[in-house]
C-alpha cells in the first residue's frame, strides 16, 4: 500500500499525522508531506485512519 497526498488541497489540519505519526509527516508549515511513502506491513489501519479523518479527502490510500 502505498500513500499518495495532493498538496494542492492539503489544508495542514495535520489531523493525519497525529493519528498515524509514523506514517504522515508534515513539512515545516505543517502540511502533509507523505506523498509515495510504502506503508509499512502491519500499518495498513493506521494508514487508512489518517486518510479518513483528512477534512479535505487529500490523502489517497493505493495497493
């Protein structure tokens, strides 16, 4: 699985990252900056939690 951001709709509610901080790391402002990280195995939930509570639907989750 791998994570895929459109950081042209990211807000930078950081709302990812403080369910998965492993997995979603922001840049110096605050924004997501995951984009193409492989999430790792066993992390696929945590992944698919930080996606779902994005207010702006800008993390996509692909296999």
């Amino acid at each position: 699985m791998k994570i895929k951001v459109d950081r042209t709709i990211c807000a930078g509610h950081a709302l990812c990252a403080a369910r998965a901080p492993d997995l979603y790391s922001l840049d110096d402002d605050g924004f997501c900056n995951a984009d193409e990280v492989q999430v790792p195995a066993g992390r696929e939930e945590a992944a698919r939690l930080g996606a779902a509570v994005c207010p702006e639907k800008a993390i996509t989750l692909h296999d």
